[in-house]
C-alpha cells in the first residue's frame, strides 16, 4: 500500500492487515447540483478517510446507491445540459425579490450568506430561501427527483 497519507488513517485488522476497498472504485460525486462519477484508485485521496457526517449512514445504504445510479444515467443521457452555476460572489440580493440574503439569519457572516443562497437547477441564478421553496423535478437536464426550481 503506497499511499501514506492513506496509510496514517487506514483500518488495521487485528492481525495486522491494512483494509482497504476492494477492486473497482466508482466514486459518485456532485458538481452544480448534477451527479458525476470517475473510477477511481483505492489509493484516491477523499476515499483514504471516512469524515462523520450526519448522512454518512444514509449515503451508503444500498438504496443510496442505486438512487444515485439512476440520478447519474439521467444526468448523462438528459436532451439538456444544465445552466452554468451562478457563482456565489456574483450575487448579493435575491433576484427575484430584492432581499438581501441574510434577511431573516441572526448573523451576516460570509458562511452565512453562502448557506442562505440556493441555486435554481433550471436557469442557474442563486436565489433565497424564502424563493427556493418551489421544488420539482427537471427531466429535461437530468434531476429526477424534487430540486429548487424558481418560475
């Protein structure tokens, strides 16, 4: 095993033995919302230390899997290729109503701001909570299920 910094952080059985996954690696990923995938090495990187998060559990389940399959075919085989990402500097007050997005938060912060911002899977603006609320698929560019879509 020759990664090192994997090395450091890799499960050792009791007799020793470095664990690692075995054979072909699919790592499932999202970039602007959409699901991407590469194969990958079992010396890659993110996949050399699990970081707890609260959908760790969920995100590995079997039904995850298949779901996030399914979300990647559709991604890939849409008619449509998704807007381009609003970037989160490019926008200080919602577009559709004006409100600056930290409104209703009980701090400004530049962290804030980034989660009070949401994108529009259809056209790419960022807009508001408040805004974001309207939520449905987008077959067109490949989001099956329920996704922030502004009119």
């Amino acid at each position: 095993y020759s990664c090192a910094p994997c090395a450091a952080t890799m499960a050792v059985a009791p007799h020793g033995a470095q664990l690692y996954p075995p054979g072909r690696l699919l790592h499932i990923y999202e970039s602007e919302g959409r699901l991407e995938a590469a194969v990958v090495r079992q010396t890659f990187a993110p996949l050399c230390r699990l970081e707890p998060s609260a959908s760790l559990v969920h995100d590995h389940k079997i039904d995850s899997y298949w779901e996030a399959l399914l979300a990647l075919e559709a991604a890939r085989t849409a008619p449509q290729a998704p807007p381009r990402w609003q970037g989160y500097t490019e926008a200080t007050v919602c577009p559709l109503c004006d409100a600056p997005f930290t409104w209703n938060a009980t701090s400004t912060s530049e962290a804030q701001q980034h989660r009070s911002k949401h994108h529009c899977r259809r056209c790419g603006r960022i807009v508001c909570e408040e805004c974001s609320l309207n939520r449905r698929p987008v077959p067109e560019i490949g989001f099956l299920s329920k996704k922030i879509l502004v009119n």
